[in-house]
C-alpha cells in the first residue's frame, strides 16, 4: 500500500487507510499496478513467445500460466482496492488485515523485481467477494486455451469466458487488419463451444472487423454458416440478423440451406415481430446477387403463410421471385450457345478439365431453356465421360465432375439424377472392358453423394434400355472383383433384390446372371464363416420374392443344406434354426441327418420348443420309422442309431398316444414295452455301438423331466433289448406335462 501515509478525518467518517482517499488508489496503487503490467512489454530481459512471458529456462506453456495468473491477481486486488472506503470500524484494508495469501500478492505486486522465478505459484481464488472464476468445463478451457494469439491482443477477452471488464483496456479486442486467419480460428472455436455468451462475443467480433476490412483469401464461409446456425440454436436471432446485414455489405453470401432455415427457425418458433425485419433482410441478400431455385421460394412461401401473415407480405415475396426469374432467363436467352458450350466441353476434355467440365455443365444447364438443347448437351457430357474407359491413363473424370457439380451452390435435385444416371453410364463402360478398380470408384463416389443409383436408368441407349436387374448385377459384379462383399451386398439392398418387375422387366439371361452372382457371394460369406450374411443371400435367390422369375427352387437344395452343414460345425444354432425354418416354409428338402444333427444339438442345449417342432416336422417327412402300428400296442420300437434327444422325444410321443390307458383306473395291470431295435445290417453297426445306443437310451429316461424308470426284461430273438416302462414314472410324467404335451403330439 501506499507509504507515509497518516489518518485523516472524512465527512464520511474514520478511513481505514486515514488519508488514502478512494481516488487517490485510483491514481496512485492503481496506477503502480497499470504500471506493473506495463513492465512486462517494456523490460528487455523479459522476453515474450507469441505474446506468453517466458525465461530462457522456461517452456512457453509454463510461462503462459504464469503470466494469465499475474494478470488474474492484478484485477483481483484492483477490484479489493476500490471497495475499500470509510467505514465505522477498524482498519480493514490496512496491511495487517490483508490475508497471508493477500500480503503475498502484495509483496509481488511491490517488489522489485516482477520477473517470475522457475518455479510456478498459486494464490487461493476462493475468498475474491463477488469475482467468479470461470464457469465452464475442463474441455471449453482447454479449447480456449489452444487460440494462439500475438501479443497484442487482450487474452481475457478473446480467451475467457467472462471477457475483459476493463473500461479500458490496454489490448485489442478486435483483431488488426492482416489478422483474418487469426479471427476465423477464433470464431471456429467459440462456435465448437457452443457457449451463448461465446456466440455473441462471435458476432460483435465479426462485425466489427469486417466493417473494417474487406474479406480477404482466409475468409472460411463454412465459418460464416456454421456461426449462423449456432445462433440460430441459441435462439440469438438478433445477432443472426447483425451477421447477415454484414456479410451483404462485405458480398460474402451465406449458403442457401442457411437461409431456409432462418425462415424455418421464425415459423416454428412463431416469432410474428421476426418477420418485417427477415423480409427486409431476405430482400437485401437477394438484391446482392444471391441466387435461389423455384422451390426455395415456394418452401419460404410455406414458412410465411405458417406464420399467417399477411397478404402484403406475402405479395412481396411472390413479386421479389418474378423479378429475379425473369431477371434470369432473360440472361439465360442471351447467353446459352449451344455450339459454343459443345466446343467448351471438347476443351475440357482435351485438358482434362473435368472439374471446370461439371461448372460448366451448372453454368450451362441454368442459362438453357430448350428441353431439347440440355438433352443433347447432357448426352454429349456423358459420352465424353465414357470414353474414358477406351484409355489407359490414371483416375476417373466421373468423380472429378460429379465432385465439381454437387459442390457447386445452384447445383438441384436434377443435377444429381443427372450425376446418377451418367454414372450408370460410365460404370457399365468401365464395366465392359473389365475396368474393376475404376468401376469401383464410380460407385464409391455415388454412395458418397447418396445418390440411389439403383432406381435410375443410364443416359445412353445401351444403360437406358437395360433392366434394373442388369444394372444392379454389374454393380455388384464389380465390387465381387475388388473384394468387397459387403459392397456387392449394399447394392442389392438397395435394389430390394429386385429382378423381374412390371416396370423394370428384364430377360432370362439377367435371372441367370443373378443366380450366378448369388452362387458366388453365398459361397465367398460361407466361406468367411459369415453365415448370418449368407442366410440373407439364399434368400433372396430369383424364385423366392418374385414368382414370375420362373426358376426352380429345388435346385437351392444344395446351398442351404451346405449353410446348415457350416453352421452346426460352428455350432451357430440360431442361424440354422432360420435356415430349416425357411426351407420348411418353401418344401425345400433337407439333408435328414443334418436335421436329425439340428434336432439333437437342439435338445442338448435345452431348446426343447424347437426340438420338438423340427422332430415332427422330421416325422412327417419320413426321416425316422414310422410310428403307426405298435404306438397304441403299449409297445415302442426305438432304431438304435437314434441320439438320446431323439429317443426321449420318441418315448414321449409314447406316452401322450398311450395317456388315456395309463391314467385309466385299470392300468396297474398294463405293461409298457420299449424295444431297442438293431440295424439290419450288421456292417453298418457292431456291439460296441449297439452297447453306446443303450446307454444312450438309459440316459435318455434320466434327463427326462421327471424321470422315466426303465427295466430290462429280456433279450428277443432277434437280438433286440427289451425294456419294460414303470408305469408309476410314466403317470407321474403325463401329470405334470400332459397339458403341453398333448397339444404338442397329438397329431394325425
């Protein structure tokens, strides 16, 4: 504090600092401390980088700290000073009242020396009266913190999120001329904030800088329409409007989608007292050159009569699209040469233009009237495009030109059925001569667009005459030769597998060729232990969607029996399951022992539902012997190459067929009989495994839910194992799952 300095009576009362008057801080304190800061830019030993104090011995990011900290403390005790004032009690301001933490700040604001040390330091911030620090999270700090900038430039305002309270301030506020890479990094960084506060310091920056200087070749328009749809989010429609004001008077227009939702951000809002000043500006832009389509005006139309505004407004914008219309295809008569546009796109071709072939294409197809004229000049564009297949040298113009046309801003929804029709073109030429990498790369460069190729038909005679079955076979063709399965599968997604339709016929040879491709990307998935990918494939083979495709279905056989095959390896029962779900749908024969397989893995990993399904489904295909005969004879024959999932179904379709005798007051005298049958032909099974199918049967009465008691009676003639079934197990059993299991076998 300020020294020799003696108690003084105020008409206000005792001072605490007696003769230290609030104005003499101001001009005194206040001014050593405005002359501290000053030190830092006139020592010469006190070295800046980038407009960060730092030694020798010190990293920039230290010393950038340390200097944010100095200037932090210095406002700090800037703000104390001026609150001290007359009071009735003691001294509070004294030095002796002055915190630990305080005096120290003092003792380095007095000091001699206001270089800072190697090390850094830290005052507490958590008893400054009504300063804040910043409120923001970690990650807008630290966005904050990575703005680089000169020396110059005040980093409270540029850097923080509460601004620079200075009345005035010693530093730049607004970036100097020269400076406008420096203002668009600024910009882009409060917009990824996304904090209000930051949105507006945004707008008072731009506005204030381009009403000085004229936009230079780092002026960024994504910047300029990010920042409006930011504000637009923030509901900061005043500042939209400053912004857009602005960018008239500097010719930098914002993108046309920008401005519908402008109005769109109004209607839904309905902000009625918008409207006037939206108009005005709307009229502003347009008398700027700014250049809109039919349907943006009928889509702003829209907006307005959502609003229900009235008539005159209305007027106004219906009489602002005759203007401009009329404006325009007075100039498109003058300035349409068809013969001078053809020698153009020779020039281009010649050059390998191909980006200034798709601005002459916009150019050109907005100054044509002639329906007849853009045809012929569409089809000379897509022939020259073409033609490259005839030649060897590296890249694709196609994706040159479409790059070129949709970046263009007056490129429509037309252009881009043009793109995808020409790319039909050029990817059937690429085609033809078994170009694969640069048909793949036309392809890639309409999934890219977006643009549904695959509903559009080519431009040529050859690629418009042709089927969608045809065009989508090529496609997928291609991306089979490079390699991308996934690809191949996209299309014909996107072509819902179509082959034969009333609007899109095609020939046999087209049904053959997707039998083929489909063969191929069925057997590439399998082979990759993609099954899942392979199912969808077999399922949209030409007979399944379309019954008019008119092939045999049977033939499929093979496929599917090889996915189920494949899968039970692999032990993916989910995908077999829906493969035999689908093959039973379609009476598709099945390969009986990978069923039988399916059945019993089924079982064993207690999916029983389906077990039981697919056995009578098994039983009615004739997969196992017949029932009939000795299944209401108390008798049951069980093959003894049966599974133990397919013995316990067996004996509980036994059972539901013999229920009402066993539950009958008269069945204690009843004997169940099971029979363990051998194989006829003693080639085919030994003892060893006749002995495994008994055990296979013993099994199969325990895992049983409850349990069946078996007991061996005797050995038949034929060598078979007679067992008899306790009738007491079997009751309980029909008990407890007589209620399912009768709607479950109970079958013709």
């Amino acid at each position: 504090l300020a020294k020799d300095t003696k108690p003084q009576q105020s008409s206000r009362g005792s001072s605490p600092l007696g003769g230290v008057t609030e104005n003499f801080l101001e001009d005194g304190q206040l001014r050593e401390l405005d002359e501290f800061l000053k030190s830092f830019a006139v020592d010469e030993k006190f070295k800046f980088a980038d407009g960060v104090p730092g030694t020798k011995q010190e990293k920039k990011d230290e010393a950038e700290k340390r200097y944010m900290y100095c200037i932090l403390h210095v406002s700090i005790l800037r703000a104390k000073l001026r609150r001290c004032d007359l009071g009735d009690g003691e001294n509070v301001c004294s030095p002796a009242h002055l915190t630990y933490s305080h005096q120290a700040e003092y003792k380095l604001l007095k000091g001699p020396d206001y270089r800072f040390s190697g090390k850094s330091f830290s005052l507490p911030l958590q008893n400054y009266g009504d300063f804040e620090p910043w409120k923001m999270d970690q990650n807008a700090i630290q966005m904050l913190g990575m703005i680089e900038l000169p020396r110059k430039y005040c980093r409270f305002y540029f850097m923080t999120l509460r601004g620079c309270s200075r009345s005035k301030c010693w530093f730049q506020h607004v970036p100097e001329q020269g400076g406008e890479r420096i203002c668009m990094a600024i910009l882009r960084t409060y917009i990824n904030i996304k904090e209000p506060v930051l949105l507006k310091r945004a707008v008072q920056i731009f506005v204030k800088y381009y009403r000085e200087v004229t936009p230079g070749m780092d002026f960024a328009s994504q910047v300029l329409n990010e920042l409006l749809i930011s504000l637009l989010k923030s509901c900061l429609l005043h500042e939209v409007f400053q912004i857009l004001n602005v960018t008239v008077q500097i010719n930098k227009l914002v993108a046309v989608d920008v401005l519908l939702k402008i109005f769109e951000h109004v209607a839904s809002l309905n902000i009625r007292d918008a409207v006037p000043t939206l108009i005005s500006t709307f009229r502003k832009l347009m008398d700027a050159g700014m250049l809109l389509e039919l349907e943006h005006f009928d889509y702003i139309i829209k907006f307005l009569r959502q609003l229900k505004v009235s008539t005159h407004e209305i007027n106004t914008i219906l009489n602002l699209k005759s203007r401009i219309f009329q404006e325009r295809y007075l100039e498109k008569n003058c300035s349409f040469d068809f013969n001078l546009v053809v020698a153009e796109i020779q020039h281009c071709k010649e050059k390998n233009d191909w980006a200034k072939l798709g601005a002459l294409y916009v150019n050109a197809r907005t100054g044509c009237e002639h329906s007849d004229d853009l045809q012929k000049f569409s089809l000379c564009i897509a022939e020259v495009l073409t033609r490259d297949s005839e030649t060897d040298r590296p890249g694709v113009p196609f994706c040159d030109f479409a790059d070129a046309v949709v970046k263009n801003l007056q490129h429509n929804e037309a252009d881009r059925i043009f793109i995808g029709r020409t790319g039909i073109s050029v990817m059937c030429s690429y085609h033809k001569v078994l170009q694969w990498t640069k048909g793949r790369k036309v392809l890639d460069k309409l999934h890219e667009l977006q643009i549904h190729f695959t509903v559009l038909k080519g431009l040529r005679d050859a690629e418009r005459l042709a089927s969608r079955c045809q065009i989508v076979n090529k496609a997928a063709e291609i991306f089979l030769q490079t390699g991308s399965l996934e690809g191949a599968t996209w299309v014909l997604r996107e072509s819902e597998w179509t082959t034969n339709a009333p609007l899109w016929p095609c020939a046999k040879a087209d049904i053959l060729d997707r039998h083929n491709l489909l063969c191929t990307l069925a057997n590439e998935y399998l082979r990759k232990s993609l099954y899942r990918q392979a199912f969808e494939v077999l399922q949209n083979f030409p007979g399944f969607q379309n019954p008019s495709d008119a092939a045999d279905i049977s033939q499929y056989s093979y496929l599917f029996n090889k996915l189920i095959y494949a899968c039970f390896e692999s032990k993916n029962l989910g995908v077999s399951s829906s493969a035999v779900d689908f093959m039973l749908s379609k009476n598709i024969s099945i390969d009986f022992l990978l069923l039988r397989g399916l059945i019993t893995a089924l079982g064993r990993s207690s999916l029983w539902s389906k077990a039981r399904t697919y056995y009578k489904s098994a039983l009615s295909m004739g997969c196992y012997p017949p029932l009939q005969g000795n299944l209401y004879h108390k008798r049951l024959m069980i093959p003894s190459y049966l599974s133990e999932i397919e013995m316990l179904l067996a004996i509980e379709v036994f059972l539901v067929s013999n229920a009402s005798d066993i539950q009958s007051p008269m069945a204690t005298s009843q004997t169940l009989q099971i029979i363990l049958k051998r194989c006829e032909d003693p080639t085919v099974q030994n003892n060893s495994d006749y002995q495994a199918a008994v055990e296979s049967l013993i099994l199969a009465s325990r895992i049983s839910d409850p349990k069946l008691l078996l007991k061996h009676v005797t050995m038949n003639v034929n060598m078979d194992e007679v067992y008899s079934l306790e009738l007491a197990s079997a009751l309980k059993w029909l008990q407890e799952n007589m209620k399912w299991a009768g709607k479950v076998w109970l079958f013709q």
